[in-house]
C-alpha cells in the first residue's frame, strides 16, 4: 500500500502486509516507489524486476514448465489434435505476460530457449523436420502461409515497447513521479 491510508482502508489490509515481524511499517506514505527498483529479485505481479540474470531466470523457469508440457503433448497420438494444442496452449501465449512486461535486452536467452523448445516438439508431434528457411515460415501467421507459431525472442521487444506505450499514460496519471 502507498500513500495516506484511512483506519477504514487500513483495516482491509491483512495486519502483516501493513507491518513487518518486527513492526517496522511496509507502508509508503510520500507514494514514492523507488525501493521497488532498489531489489535485486523482485517479483511484481508476476512479472521479474531486477537484474538481467533475475529475469533470465524466471523466462527459463517458465520455459523449463514449458518444455514439460510439450513432452506430454508430444505423446498425443492424434497429429492434428497435438499441434493445435501445441499451437494454442502451450506456445506464445504461456509466455504473453512476460514479454510485454520483462525490459528487453539482447544478451537475455530465456525466450529464444523457448523458442528452441517449441522449435524441438515441433518435429515430435508433426513429424516434419523443417530446415531454417522452412521454419522461418512456419512462424509466420496463417494469414501469411505459415503455421501461426510466433517466435516469442522475436517479437519480444515490440510486445513490450507496445505495453509500456499503452500503460505510459495510466502510470503517469496514477504516480506522478513515474518515469
């Protein structure tokens, strides 16, 4: 919670959200959030903050349940049943929230090890090997002749500059000092 809180709005929170064990308040009275970008690891929303290799690591333990279940999904016997499963559960969209909210930066791997998971089940369940060329279209949209398998290292760094553009006015309206 931040700023001025009344006895009404600070009885809806759970007394050890307000407070620490030894007291101390976790209250930000002047608004200011700074202390969330002083933390190494840090965990907003679901979203990583802190150093590339934080980051890193969340991406990759996503990818690691990813990988998972593309195993599972690889046992299905039914080919077609398989890939659109493949397709619209468990590829792009398992990692949707972490590309419009995880700070783009290129010496980050975790999403092109996801794209490397999706590129090995690919073969798994459709049995078709494609060579690069070939699955370059693969990850193109239906619309455009391919399968509708986007590359999440791709288009990772528009997924996020188009989210922090939406959200940049909100932000501005609701913290003042948002930069």
């Amino acid at each position: 919670p931040s700023g001025h809180l009344s006895t009404a709005a600070a009885a809806l929170f759970p007394p050890e959200l307000l407070a620490d064990a030894g007291g101390a308040t976790r209250v930000c009275w002047d608004g200011n959030f700074a202390f969330l970008d002083a933390r190494e690891d840090c965990s907003y929303l679901g979203s990583p903050r802190g150093s590339v290799e934080v980051c890193d690591r969340v991406v990759a333990e996503r990818v690691g349940r990813v990988r998972d279940i593309l195993g599972a999904v690889s046992d299905v016997r039914d080919t077609e049943v398989a890939f659109k499963i493949m397709k619209h559960c468990v590829t792009y969209g398992r990692v949707m929230h972490l590309l419009r909210t995880v700070p783009y930066d290129a010496s980050m791997t975790g999403f092109s090890a996801f794209d490397d998971a999706v590129g090995a089940a690919f073969p798994e369940i459709t049995g078709i090997i494609p060579t690069r060329e070939q699955w370059g279209r693969v990850c193109r949209g239906v619309a455009h002749g391919g399968c509708g398998l986007r590359s999440a290292h791709r288009h990772w760094p528009a997924a996020y500059l188009t989210s922090f553009l939406a959200t940049r006015r909100a932000c501005c309206e609701m913290y003042g000092a948002y930069d």
